[in-house]
C-alpha cells in the first residue's frame, strides 16, 4: 500500500532524509497509524518544507536535545524554546506546520489521522473530538506516551519479532492515550457486562492458536467475533485475563513446553514451530514468561528433578 500521509517517505522528504525507518498499522480500515523514525546528522541550518494539509496530527518525541526549536503553524511562528531529548511535541497538520532544523537532529513521530481518533470516540461511545489541547512548539512531559512511541521504535530493529498484533494494540493504545489525555474523550461509563460469548471466544482462540495467529490484525479478530476492535480487546481481556497479544505468546510457550521434552528436537526447530521468528525471540520470550531459558528448563523438566525446586 502506498503513503498517503505524513509518515516514511512522504515525512522524510520534509526534512530532505531519504531512508527512514517505519512501521504502520491498519487497525482501523479507514486510515494508516504510522511511526516513523528521522535521523539526519547534517550539520546545516535550513527550513523543513511544510507537510500537505490534511487532518491529522504528528505527536513527536525528540531523540536528542533540540536547541532554540523554532516552529511555523499557518506561517505564524510559534515562540522559540529550548527542547530536551525526551520532550514531546504536537503538530497539527490540518496548520501545515514546518521547522527550522540547525544541525543534526533525531526524533520519532507518531502519525495520527482524524479517522481514528473518531473510530476510538465511537468504540467508546462518546462525543467526537475537536482539536487537541496543546500549545504550538511548547514541548510536554509525557512519560507514558514517550515509553509508547520507543516500544513501537523497538520494533524498527527486530520487525520480523513483532507480530501485527502487537503494533496495532500499541498504535490504537497510542490513539486512545492522546483521545483522553489531549481531546477531552470522555467514554461513557457502563460497567463491563461480561466478556465475549463462549462461541467468540472459542473462534478468537482458535484463530490465534493457528499457523496464522502471528500475522492477524486486532481488526481481523474483532470482525470475526463481530465486535468492534474497542469491544473485542476489552471483552477478550475480561474472558481470558490476558490481551490477545499475551494470550498469544502464553499459548506458544504452553506447546514449546510440550515440544522440549521430545527427543531429537533442536531449540531451534521448536521455535519455529511454535510460530517465533528463531531461536533467540524464543528464547527471550520462553524466559520472560517461564523464568528460565527453554535449555534449563528441558533439563529440569524433562527428568526425575522438580521445577521449580521447593
């Protein structure tokens, strides 16, 4: 699918950089959410061009101190501010904003169209959103958005280990983070009335437990039990206790444990079985979930000694 937003390519050649790192989630049909990471050590002083109208927002967080950051929305300059490594900063490019770049810079954006800011209002059952609450070129202190935005950054360096579902519950996480915390969202309060009915649990599971569970997007599941993705995320967490991203890797680990114990049987071939990309994902995951790596707990499990011991 081509870029039809401001994000990759497209973003990039705003600030003259021509690779970029990027990834995108289709958890809404309507529109992209993207994050993309601009990287440029050039050491020259020049204007970014302005990104293409369109109705959406960049929500960025800086990589590297930014001195004397100076932004333009609607061609009006925004007061100049010194800017740390960390800061977050709104753009509205509905204003066609631009920057002055004066040296190397590093940061990372997360792309926000209207569309899925509507489409989480709607799950939630509330009003729509108007324009965000920030103030142009003033940096924000957002400690759960910028650990959002650097988890999906991790996925840049290890992409063949990230699973659909993961990037499109963090992405939808990112929207509804800066819905409720930016546009004033105000879900309507109902207690949960129960989680999914025993047939759209029993389909989610299968789904997720088949060879193609790792490459399923949260819509695909939430259309199958015909739900929103809202409705299904939250219902398959009151089911199940887990998010369909952890109930995924916990059911791989459940059949790994069932695999180690057949003679013959290399870690690696395990692994691929289980639906990991190799063996060192496995082995991180079988460890973060076990506690112990997948060679000691064969060890341990697969002869007379108890694991774990008493």
């Amino acid at each position: 699918m081509s870029e039809t937003g401001a994000y990759g390519r497209q973003l990039a050649s705003r600030f003259n950089v021509e690779e970029v790192p990027t990834i995108v989630s289709r958890a809404i049909r309507k529109a992209n959410l993207a994050v993309t990471e601009i990287h440029s050590e050039a050491d020259r002083r020049e204007l970014s061009k302005p990104v293409p109208y369109e109705d959406a927002f960049l929500i960025t967080l800086l990589m590297r101190d930014f001195p004397n950051h100076q932004c333009w929305e609607d061609d009006r300059p925004a007061a100049a501010r010194n800017l740390a490594a960390g800061d977050i900063i709104f753009y509205d490019l509905k204003r066609q904003p631009y920057v002055l770049t004066d040296g190397p810079h590093h940061s990372v954006h997360f792309y926000l169209p209207r569309p899925v800011l509507d489409q989480v209002a709607d799950d939630a059952e509330a009003l729509r959103i108007g324009d965000l609450a920030y103030r142009a070129g003033a940096p924000v202190s957002d400690e759960t958005m910028k650990h959002m935005i650097l988890a999906m950054r991790h996925a840049f360096s290890r992409p063949e280990q990230i699973g659909r579902l993961f990037v499109d519950q963090m992405a939808l996480a990112m929207a509804t983070h800066v819905a409720e915390n930016y546009g004033g969202l105000r879900p309507e309060c109902r207690p949960i009335r129960g989680g999914l009915a025993p047939w759209q649990e029993r389909r989610a599971k299968e789904l997720l437990s088949s060879g193609i569970g790792g490459s399923l997007s949260i819509s695909e599941l939430a259309r199958e039990c015909s739900l929103s993705q809202r409705h299904f995320c939250r219902a398959f967490r009151h089911s199940t206790g887990l998010s369909p991203h952890a109930w995924l890797q916990k059911n791989r680990i459940e059949k790994a444990k069932s695999l180690l114990c057949l003679k013959g049987s290399t870690l690696t071939e395990i692994a691929l079985a289980c639906g990991f990309a190799d063996q060192s994902h496995f082995t991180r995951v079988f460890t973060q979930l076990a506690g112990v790596s997948p060679g000691a707990w064969r060890r341990a499990a697969c002869s007379s000694v108890t694991w774990p011991p008493p």
